[in-house]
DNA sequence: TCTGTATATGCATTAATAATGCATCTTATA
DNA sequence: TATAAGATGCATTATTAATGCATATACAGA
C-alpha cells in the first residue's frame, strides 16, 4: 500500500509549476533536472497529466507545459484518483476467490478506499505547497 | 494501491475460522484446500496472526490454530494494519525527495490513512462474513 | 521550407517486491 | 518414539513498476 512513484512524480510536477506565475511555461527537461528523476517516466506522467486535463501541454520549439488552472483549483483526489488508477483496493478474481459472493470484504475496503478520497477531496494542490519561499530557494540552489 | 494476497490469505483464515464453532480448531492445510491457495506462503501468514494475537496456534500432533476471540470483537482496521505492514502511503526518502520538508504532501496522505482505517474501525470480522450459511455451504461443496 | 526543439508513443529491458517453493527445525501427543 | 502439526530461513519465480531506447509528430523561427 504505498502510491507509485509515478503519482509521485506527477505530483512534484504540479507543485513546480504551482509556485511558478500562472501560465508560465517549464519542460520536461527542467522538471528532471529539478528533482534528479528519469526523463522517460516523467515523459509519460506529463503526458497523462496533460490528457487529464491538469496541465496545458505544447510540442515543438519553445513548447512545454503550465498549469491548466490555479492551485487552489486543483483537487488533490481528482490527481491521485487519475494518476494511481481507480481499481479495487482487493482482487477478489485472478484467481477467483470462492467466497466472493458470500464476502464483505470488497464491499467494505471500497468504502473505505471512498473515504479516503473524500478526505483528500478537502485538499488541493496549493495545500501542499506548504512553504512556497523555501520550495523556490530548494529549486533555485538545485539549478545552480 | 491494494491489498497483498499475503493480507488477503489472513482475512479468509479468519473469515473460516469465524463460521466455525468458538474454539474450533483447524489446521494450515484445511485452509490451503478450501481457498486452494499455497501452503508456504499462508504457512508465514498463520504465524503472523499468532503472533499478532488474533489466533492461537499450537504446534505437534492434533494441534492447529483458531480465534483468540469471537469475530465481533477482532476489528478490521487492527488486522489490515498489521498484515500489510503500517508504513506510509509515500516515500519521501529512498531515494530523498529534495522538497520534502518544504512539502505537505507526505502530512496529508498520513491523515488520508487515518481517515481509512478510521472507517474501518466501525467493522470487523463479523462484518465481512455476510451470509454465514452461504459460506458453510461453499466451504462444505468445495471439500467433497 | 528546413532545422532544431519540444512532446508523443511504443516496445524492450531492468529493478523491486510479492509470492511461491523447498528444506529443515521445533513442539506436542498418542 | 513415531507422527503430525506449526516455525523458520533461504532460494526461486512471478508480477508489476520503473527505466531505457528509438522514433514519430508537432511547432516555431530562421
């Protein structure tokens, strides 16, 4: 039980385009140079962040992407929800389980799996964008 | 984001364990027959729940395992944690995210885990065994 | 229109972790 | 003391996530 590092990076993308300006436009490279992260998996988070609807994506020369809307619009549920993939929190099939029908357990973990997402549906992107000045010094002395 | 087969293979022990009449004792290889699921592995699972205290076990000739308690009284919440092991649902470190003490990321997926198994509290074994005759008559056709 | 720079896409490979298998030890009891 | 049960540790396999690589596509500006 942990989110992949996949939402992660997805996440940490958001949060660096959160304390840009609005509408500022960063690339791929930027992000991977940010965080140290591999370039081909973050390529294919951008693209699904894009695809979602979380940020504005742009090809060719001068292109890259910004925020599709403030961080205080971004819900944190509708991110993770996406980027993690909404399955069941139990595989009751493959294999089968023979008891499935007679069982509560899946019944009972979905609810649970909606309540988490409800308390995170309370929280946005600009909630944890805790210290924004210490978020762009760690950025800035990175670069360097 | 779901549960182990590891976590899985625990709850159907006590699901079993729970139709059965208290104090009834069963052995690792009824399990593995009824749930057709491996014995080595439910083998490390089984002596979890001992250990934990939701079972007792006994070893040697005529030994076995059953519930240490009546299913109402042996909570969701506490047997999902132990199973599936209570780290958090992000990694900040391994490798280190460079934003981390600039970030509320980490604070947030915490208080989303509380909100989870704070749901499950309100259930227990009990709750999951929905349809007690229905399950006897699986287990018993299964068996023959 | 050509060239360079950006994202998009698909497939191959590696890494991480869970699941399973195997061997053997320990304990209890008839 | 033989047998049947769980306990334990290590090896192997399976699954899935992560990463790498190659190339297509789109866009902007010279």
């Amino acid at each position: 039980m942990q989110i992949k590092k996949y939402t992660d990076y997805g996440l940490r993308t958001l949060i660096y385009l959160g304390i840009r300006s609005p509408g500022s436009v960063v690339t791929i490279n930027e992000i991977c140079d940010a965080y140290d992260i591999p370039r081909n998996h973050l390529n294919k988070v951008i693209h699904q962040l894009g695809k979602e609807g979380f940020i504005r994506t742009k090809r060719g020369k001068n292109g890259g992407f910004s925020l599709a809307a403030p961080p205080h619009e971004i819900r944190l549920d509708h991110v993770i929800r996406r980027l993690e993939g909404d399955t069941p929190w139990v595989n009751c099939h493959s294999p089968t389980c023979t008891i499935e029908p007679a069982c509560e357990l899946q019944h009972i973990l979905a609810e649970g799996k909606r309540a988490f997402y409800q308390f995170l549906s309370n929280y946005t992107l600009a909630s944890i964008i805790g210290n924004k000045a210490q978020l762009e010094r760690i950025f800035t002395t990175n670069t360097l």
